[in-house]
C-alpha cells in the first residue's frame, strides 16, 4: 500500500504517514468528544456513545463491529463538524476505509 501511495502521490513515506497520523488524531477527537453537531436540526454526535458501549462489551466479532461504527461516525462527524476532512471526494460513506484501517491497527491485526 506504501508503494502504491508514494507513486501515486509522489510523497515520502514520512509524509503520508505524517497525514494518516493526522487522519487518525482527527477521529480520536471525534470518539472523545460529546454534544450535538454545528446546524439548525442539533444532530447529537453518535461516535462516543458507541465507542462506550464497544468498550463495555465482551470480546467477540460483534464488539469489533461497534468499534468500526464508533471510528466511522468519528470521521464522519468530524467532517460534518468542519474540522478536518478525513475522507474524499464524498465526505461521507467513504469513511468506513480510514475507519478500518484504524480498527485493524488499535485491534493488533496489522502493526
């Protein structure tokens, strides 16, 4: 994937992991942090309430599929909140890959 990234890019690998380590610090503070989203509807932000709940629970595939929704809320959200865009072009479902990627890495599956 590194080698993919840098010919594509044209960055150093220091630089894209220098943005993934921004991408991840943008979702941890969507996991952390609580209240509604900016705009008229007041949409209270999702990703801490399930990130909670997944810490709470058993160990089993099921737990590992509310962390993955917590991580995409946080990016989802983050985006909504106009704070770094973590996903492109749509801003939107899009953040399900960062979101694993995050997952696999916290969860010890890939280093």
């Amino acid at each position: 994937m590194m080698a993919n990234e840098r010919a594509i890019t044209g960055r150093s690998e220091k630089k894209i992991n220098d943005g993934l380590d921004r991408v991840i610090a943008a979702m941890q503070r969507g996991l952390s942090t609580e209240g509604y989203l900016p705009g008229p509807i007041r949409l209270h932000r999702k990703a801490p309430l399930n990130y909670q709940r997944a810490r709470g629970m058993s160990r089993n595939a099921e737990h590992l599929l509310v962390y993955l929704c917590s991580y995409t809320f946080a990016a989802a959200e983050e985006n909504a909140a106009g704070h770094r865009v973590v996903t492109t072009p749509t801003c939107g479902t899009a953040g399900v890959i960062p979101a694993l990627i995050v997952l696999l890495r916290r969860h010890g599956m890939i280093p």
